[in-house]
C-alpha cells in the first residue's frame, strides 16, 4: 500500500514537471562562423592580409530566448542574443547588442520593448543569399561608400536602441510590423527618434518585403548632424527550385546634403547536390559621385545537420581604384 501510494506521488510530480515545462521554456542557441581569409588590397591603407577572421559566410552569436504560458493564449517572451567575434573570442559592441527584449504575444501579434534588429536588418537578411554577413553585397557597400550625418539606416547591420515594437499575426501570408526607436534625452545635442514600417507576403515560392524608415538617431549618443533621414528598402524573392532568386533596391535620403544613397543587389542560391549549393551575389551603391560595385561567390556545404563548410570569395570595386580582394574557406556551426 505505502509503496502504491509512492508510485502515485512521483507519477503526479513527473505530471506536474512536465506540465511545468510545456508551460515555460528556456532555449540556449547560436552560429560560430570562422574563416582563413586572405584580403589583398589596392590603395587601401592596409595592404595584404591573411588571417583568422569571423562571420564570412553567416553571423556569428550566441543567444538565449524563452517563453511562458500566461493563460488565454497570451505568452510572455524575452531574447537576448550578442554578436561575437569567433576569432578573438570578443563580444562586438555591447553584449547584447544584436537583441534584448522582453514582450507579450498572442492572438493580437507580438509587442516587445528593447534593443532589437532593425526591420531594414532582417529584410536585407531575407532577401540577399548571404544574408547579414562579410559577403553581402548590400550591407558591406553601404559602408564603403560612406554617409554623412547621424546614422543611415541602409547600415543594415544595426540594432535599435530603446525600442518599442509590434508584430502582426499572419494574414494569409500578409504580415506587417513597426518599430519606434525612442528618443530618451531632450537636450539639443540628441537629435534622437526613428520610427519604421514594413509589409511583408510569403506564399510557397514567393517572398516579397517593403521597409520604409523615418530616422534621425537611433541610440541615445549625441549625433553630431541633426539630419533626417527618410529610407526605404525594397526585396524580393522566388524558389524555382533549380534557383532560388533575390533581388533588393533601396534608397536612403540624407537631408543634410540633399542627396541619396541608392543600393541594389541580385543574388541567388542554386543546390549542386543534396547536401550543397553556390550562393551568387552582384550589388552597387552609389552616394553622389562615389560608388562601389561588389561581387560575391561562395560553396557552402553541409556536413552534418549543424556543421557545414565553405569557401567564398569577395571582389569590390570602389572608386579611385580602391579595390579589394577576399578569398576565404571556412566551417560554421549552429547550435
């Protein structure tokens, strides 16, 4: 009888543990991407170097995210994810400065306050075939033709500071978002405040996204220029299944300097066996009478469900003859 009724208490504790779990959960994951790389330079500063370098192919983080039933279909959930450099072992910038967030979601879509990645970062990241990385056409030119002012959001490797945003639920494949980078100083040297929208359809094969952005800053540093910005982005993409094809445009307006910084890129993923595929990229941007084209090329093969190898290569051509060459191979792994 006495050991019936042990049998019946670990049975009802087994239950409630495991009803204890499906009500909450704590997820440890992350990518370590790390490469040999060889970049030769001509009239860069710099010269030649061969190295150990991080996020060539993919960006590199660790991250922990988590959710609790509330009841009613409401859920409590948080993120923290920090982007780090594999070949120092250093986190980049604050810790956590790819996101960290605390929001509600439910039937209504997702609220969440924080810092999180800007929705001109996870566009570019759907729609190029090297998503936030070293060989993204997109993201590395914007910063080779440089930007006057404050911030231009077609740095889309950013995270928004002081962040309120939403997320919609799915509409037949129709979402939308927003997103308010709040301005948290109201002195004159924080000209501080951006506000973004975006619309985004996914059905089968197609994938569609339009990002547009009101920014000025979007941390609560002192901006040297109190310049607006006014940005958007444009992508695109359809699976044939030979060919996965990307296409992005998007421009960002510079009030300062009455000009704009134009950038555009088409890309595809084309599998060569079960296991891999190449990842073809071409982009220019432009800003006045500067720019810079890029040419991307990688194959990128799975070694096991988490461990795959690569080898890539990276030709850009700026103006003044300020050209740069990268040739790396690479392992990462997700976890």
């Amino acid at each position: 009888m006495f050991a019936k009724k042990n049998l019946i208490a670990v049975a009802a504790l087994a239950t409630l543990a495991v009803s204890a779990q499906a009500q909450s959960s704590v997820t440890l994951y992350g990518n370590l991407d790390v490469a040999v790389a060889h970049t030769k330079n001509e009239n860069f500063v710099d010269g030649s170097v061969t190295g150990v370098e991080s996020s060539i192919l993919t960006e590199s983080f660790f991250g922990l995210k988590g959710q609790e039933d509330l009841g009613g279909g409401l859920k409590a959930i948080f993120k923290l994810e920090a982007p780090i450099a594999v070949d120092t072992g250093a986190a980049n910038s604050n810790l956590f400065s790819k996101n960290a967030y605390v929001g509600l979601a439910g039937d209504f879509g997702t609220v969440k306050l924080g810092n999180q990645e800007s929705l001109f970062k996870t566009a570019q990241a759907a729609y190029n075939p090297f998503g936030t990385s070293v060989l993204s056409p997109v993201q590395t030119l914007t910063g080779v033709v440089g930007t006057v002012g404050t911030v231009s959001t077609l740095d889309l490797t950013s995270s928004w500071n002081n962040t309120i945003g939403y997320e919609s639920s799915n509409f037949g494949g129709l979402t939308f978002a927003v997103q308010h980078s709040a301005r948290e100083n109201s002195t004159g040297a924080y000209n501080g405040g951006a506000t973004a929208a975006s619309v985004n359809y996914s059905a089968g094969a197609l994938g569609l996204s339009a990002v547009y952005g009101d920014v000025r800053s979007t941390t609560n540093a002192p901006a040297a220029v109190a310049e607006r910005n006014r940005t958007w982005l444009l992508g695109a993409s359809y699976d044939f299944g030979v060919v996965k094809a990307f296409a992005q445009y998007g421009q960002d307006k510079l009030e300062s300097i009455d000009d704009k910084v134009k950038v555009w890129q088409i890309g595809a993923i084309v599998p060569v066996t079960a296991a891999g595929g190449v990842h073809a990229s071409y982009g220019q941007a432009k800003l006045d009478d500067t720019k810079a084209k890029q040419f991307s090329l990688a194959y990128h093969h799975s070694l096991s469900k988490r461990t795959s190898a690569y080898a890539g290569l990276a030709v850009i051509d700026a103006d003044a003859d300020e050209n740069q060459t990268t040739v790396a191979v690479g392992v990462r792994h997700a976890f």
